[in-house]
C-alpha cells in the first residue's frame, strides 16, 4: 500500500485522534491444544476464572448502565448452566476453545431467535463473553493497546472498551459497528472519538492514522499536508469545545446581543447536586414522576424533595409539573390499564379524575411555594375547564391550609402547551400565568407518530413546517398578552432545532443539564 | 421434613424478565437453601430459580405470570421474598421512570 488512504464512515462519537492503528482482529490467536480432557478443562475453568476477575475490577470501576451490564455478564459467567455444554464436550475430546465456543453459540442462537428486541440485544452480550473467555485461553487479551492508538477492527466489546486506558488519547474505528451500540454510549460520555461503518474493503491497515470523528473519517499513511490541515481541524474543534465550556457560565446571548434565558429540566432531586445554578436561569421543568415510582407518595416526602430544588435555586424561578402519569408511564395504583395511553387518562387528565391523590401534591407544592420562586404547570391541558378545575383545587387546598395555621403560598399557574387544542386556541387559555411548550408531545400529537415508535421517528421532528408554525403562533399570543412562553421539550437542547426556535420567537428554553454548554454555543452562533 | 410452597405471580416490568431483574432474581432465590423452580405455565417446564442463564432463557416478557415452587429448608419464605421482588418490581420503578419521559 502506497500514499495515503482515507475511508469514509459514520461519527458515533465526536472528536480527533491521531496515533498509531491498533488491530483488534489480530486478537484471535491461536489455541494451542493441551492434549489431554483434564488438560483441557482445567484451561477452560483457568481462562473462565481470568474473564471473570477481570469483569470484576471493571465492575468496580463502574456506574450506572455499563456496571448492570457487566455485573449481568459476571453472573452468566459463574452460571454452570452456561459452561456445563462445554465441560461435557471436553470430556468427549474436544479442545477447550472449541467447546466452549460452541457452547456459547448454542446461546447466542437463542437470543439471536428471541421475538423480542431487548432479549435479541443480549446476543452482544453473550459474544462479549465468549470472546473474553477465548481471548484468556489464547492470552490474546493480554495484548494491550499502546497509548493514545486508534483501536480497529470489525466492532469491539464493550469490556474491551472499559479495559482500555484512553488518558492519554485514541479512538476507535470500526469497518461495521453502530453509533446505537452500547460502546458508542460508552465513547460518548468519555469523549472518546468512535467511527462506525467504515467498510471491510481494506483489511490490512498498520502505521500511523489520523481519525476524524467530527466527519467520520479515517486517513491511513497520511501525508505531511493530511497531518497539517488534520491538527487544524483538530485544534479548531477543541477550542470550540472550550469556548462551550467557557460560555457556560455566561447568560445566553445570540450573536447580535439578544438575552436568552437558558433553563434545566430536572428529573429527580438528586440531580442538582450536579448543577451549578450560576450557570442557568433557574428549573424550567422539574419532574414530579420520580415519587411516584414506587406507589404513591405522602405529603411529607413530596414537600421535602420540591423544597430541597426550590432552596438549591436560590431565587432563580423553579417550574414544577404536577404528576404526569399515564402514557408511557404507569404508576401502581394510579394509571388505568388503556390500548392507547398516549391518547388517554393521563397528565392532569388522571389528576382530576383522582383528586384525593391530587390534593396531596398540590398541599405539599403549596407548603414548598413559601421556600423559593416557585411555579407550578399542568400537563396535557386540552379545554379550559381543566385548567379552572385544577387551579379551583390549588384554591381549596390554600385556604385549608391557612384554616390549620400552616405556612404556604400560592404559586404562578401555568400549563403546558402540548396538545394542539391549547397551541391553535390559545386564547382560551389567558387565564393562565404562563404557558410552556411541551415539545415532544406537542409534534407527536401534531404529526400524528408516536415518540416511542421508531419506524415512524423520522415523522417526529419539531423542525417540521407545521410544528414551527404553531410554536410561533404561541410566541407570539403570548408576547401579545404579556403571558410567558417557554419550551422544556428535547428540542430546546438540540443545536439544529435552536435557531428555528429562536427564529420563532422563543427566548426561555430549559434543557437537559449536560446540555447547557452546548444550547448556550448554539444561541451564540444565531442571529435573530 | 420436607416442606413445600408455591405461588404464582404476574411481571409487571416494562421489559419483562431481562438483565438486571434477572440478576436481582438469581441473587436471592441463591439465599436460600431449598430447591426453587420457576415456570412459566403451570405444566412446566420447570426450570432452576437459581440459574441465571436458565431465568434469562425464559425470556419471559411483561404480563407473564411465574409460576414458583421451593421444596427443602425455607421454602416457604424463598417463595414469599421471590413474588414480593416481583411484586416491588424488582425495586426498579424509579429508575426506570427517570429516563422515559421527557416533555
């Protein structure tokens, strides 16, 4: 091979990284046989107890989905159900590699033929296995990548993955793979650059390699011109990193110097211990879900979790949804079974047709409103009867309260803006503080493809025609009448969707937290 | 003595019976000492509770409803503990919650 090549694929994990290529299918060694069953089982339970250690330690290191999955491959693995076939077939007189290869892919058929999706997906699992047991019987895992290289191969295991030190730089770059996998996750959230899909047409690759994550490209024998403009790209891209991280802790301006404010949305009270509040506007959305996973909570538990975010805010506005179960999550006790939840008794749909269970979030939101800047939201409000019901009982329950002496506060009332009844007619709705746009519902409802269906995700996009359309029509009622309108919705921390947002008028968007950075860059870049 | 229990109890997990339930099922059913079986019809066939791989092959989905019996030494609380971690939803509802809904 002479002068340089350079193979197109997909980013699954953005970023730059120049270094030396690493071969990962050099890894299947070959197995020296031992000559003898004994021989051969005791390399097999050897190998097994080495996979398993080594599953151990990145156990340990571990959090979150990647410590369930490998806890899961650690109790398969110690599981004699699974290496029971392989020990029965070594004392038949077959190797140990093959055995348990074989073993294995009895298993890994099973799954492979499962009609469900999330059971098919365990097949990668099981192969991880496989492959970490064969790699500890031909020592190939003890290979180990030199710093800073860029991993190649058809796909890697997400042990492989973990196992790998990336302090000191690298990537992967693989001819198959997929940016959904687990390890481009994994690459992800430790800003490791990944490439998927890069094609088998060229199998022997050595050397030096420049890999661009940001257009999903590798250059393999570079020349002194690919390695210059490649350290500028790269350059470029780490400072506008640096330029997110830093813009951060500024207000959100656009690039002609217009004020944005720039909220989070929280799902659990925990989550702010994560949150600098001097680099956000305040909660634009505060989940209530979260308490009611395990049944329903009493009035205490609730008010201490709202106080704990309104005192964590220190003044800066906290917007409260009250419970917006039903849907695509039931809660015990409280949803009804339905053949269509999406369109059925949920939001504050289920709250008025339970009000015994709504005046217990509402006494415990009225109690917390003294202990911040707290507002409070409905969700999926279509008539404003709904909206009177509720803020009737939010009246009730406040003058209960100061009946029984106890301190409390009535908070703003808003609603979402999530059901296109709402966004067409807003004008039926001024009795409302404020109004926040709920995008994801608010472009499933209108484009008629449910957010959990993935053949019809394509439909789901808030940058449809239509979509832009409404939220604008919204913006501007509310600028009009002097009523605020913001949006918690995905789209809000999608750098693509942001100018059309702002284009349409919004000014308050609350976003996912580790989104903050890059929402406040993409508002720098518009110009409104 | 031999003592004997069984029960039976439906899964009401958004997956079903997959990874992490599974693990957490296995987990405990092994703090007993009797023998327990799970199935998934009353007719069998009955498998070993405390075989993950054997548990995980099940792929029992949501709406399933486990069928378990224990015989030998405690048999009656290894029953008990097992529908009541299927009952608490394997103790995942809350995380499960988190990252499905958004706006």
């Amino acid at each position: 091979m002479s002068g340089p090549l350079r193979l197109t694929g997909t980013p699954a994990s953005g970023g730059y990284a120049e270094g030396p290529v690493f071969r990962l299918e050099s890894d299947v060694a070959s197995y020296r046989p031992k000559g003898s069953a004994e021989g051969e089982a005791a390399a097999l339970r050897t190998a097994m107890e080495a996979a398993s250690e080594q599953l151990a330690v990145l156990a340990a290191a571990s959090a979150g989905e990647a410590a369930d999955m490998l806890e899961f491959q650690l109790a398969m693995l110690a599981d004699v159900s699974l290496s029971g076939p392989a020990f029965d077939a070594i004392s038949m007189g077959a190797p140990a590699d093959k055995a348990w290869s074989d073993a294995l892919a009895e298993q890994i058929e099973g799954y492979e033929a499962a009609d469900d999706e999330y059971f098919r997906a365990r097949a990668a699992d099981l192969r991880d296995i496989r492959q970490q047991v064969l790699d500890a019987l031909t020592s190939a895992g003890d290979r180990t990548a030199p710093p800073g290289a860029i991993l190649f191969g058809e796909d890697i295991a997400p042990t492989r993955f973990l196992a790998t030190d990336w302090s000191a730089g690298g990537g992967i770059a693989l001819s198959k793979g997929s940016s959904a996998s687990h390890v481009a996750m994994l690459a992800r959230s430790r800003g490791v650059p990944m490439v998927v899909g890069l094609g088998s047409a060229v199998k022997d690759i050595g050397g030096m390699a420049l890999l661009d994550a940001e257009q999903g490209a590798i250059v393999l024998q570079p020349t002194d011109g690919d390695i210059e403009s490649f350290r500028k790209s790269s350059t470029a891209y780490g400072e506008r990193r640096r330029r997110a991280e830093d813009s951060v802790m500024r207000p959100a301006t656009t690039g002609n110097g217009v004020p944005v404010h720039v909220l989070v949305n929280v799902a659990d009270p925990s989550d702010v211990d994560r949150i600098d509040i001097a680099n956000c506007d305040g909660v634009g959305l505060m989940r209530t879900e979260f308490l009611f996973g395990k049944g329903l909570p009493d009035e205490k538990t609730q008010y201490l979790a709202y106080r704990t975010v309104l005192e964590w805010a220190a003044g800066k506005p906290v917007t409260i949804r009250t419970i917006d179960a039903g849907g695509d999550k039931p809660v015990p006790g409280f949803t009804v079974e339905e053949s269509n939840p999406f369109l059925g008794l949920r939001g504050i749909r289920l709250s008025l047709a339970r009000p015994e269970v709504f005046r217990v979030q509402i006494r415990a939101l009225l109690r917390a409103a003294v202990h911040g800047n707290l507002k409070v939201m409905f969700p999926m409000i279509a008539v404003p009867e709904e909206y009177a019901r509720a803020a009737a009982l939010f009246a009730e329950e406040a003058s209960n309260l100061a009946g029984a002496g106890v301190p409390h506060a009535m908070p703003p009332l808003g609603l979402m803006v999530e059901v296109p009844s709402v966004a067409i007619a807003p004008e039926l709705f001024c009795d409302a503080a404020f109004f926040s746009i709920g995008s994801n519902d608010l472009t499933q409802y209108l484009m008629a493809a449910a957010r959990d269906n993935t053949a019809v995700a394509a439909l789901n996009s808030v940058t449809n025609p239509a979509v832009l359309r409404l939220i604008a029509s919204v913006a501007a009622f509310g600028w009009l009448h002097d009523i605020p309108v913001s949006l918690c919705g995905d789209a809000g921390g999608d750098p693509a969707a942001i100018p059309c947002l702002l284009e349409a008028g919004l000014r308050d968007l609350s976003v996912a937290p580790a989104q903050l950075a890059l929402v406040k860059a993409a508002i720098a870049g518009v110009a409104v | 003595m031999s003592a004997k229990a069984a029960a039976q109890v439906e899964i009401k997990h958004e997956v079903g019976l997959h990874a992490r339930p599974s693990v957490k099922f296995t987990k405990l059913a092994k703090t007993f000492a009797a023998d327990v079986e799970v199935a998934l019809t009353p007719e069998g066939p009955w498998f070993d509770a405390k075989s993950i791989v054997k548990v995980m092959a099940a792929k029992a989905p949501k709406g399933t409803v486990l069928h378990l019996r224990a015989s030998g030494e405690g048999a009656d609380s290894a029953v008990k503990a097992l529908v009541a971690l299927v009952e608490r939803d394997f103790d995942e509802a809350v995380e499960g919650e988190a990252h499905v809904r958004t706006a």
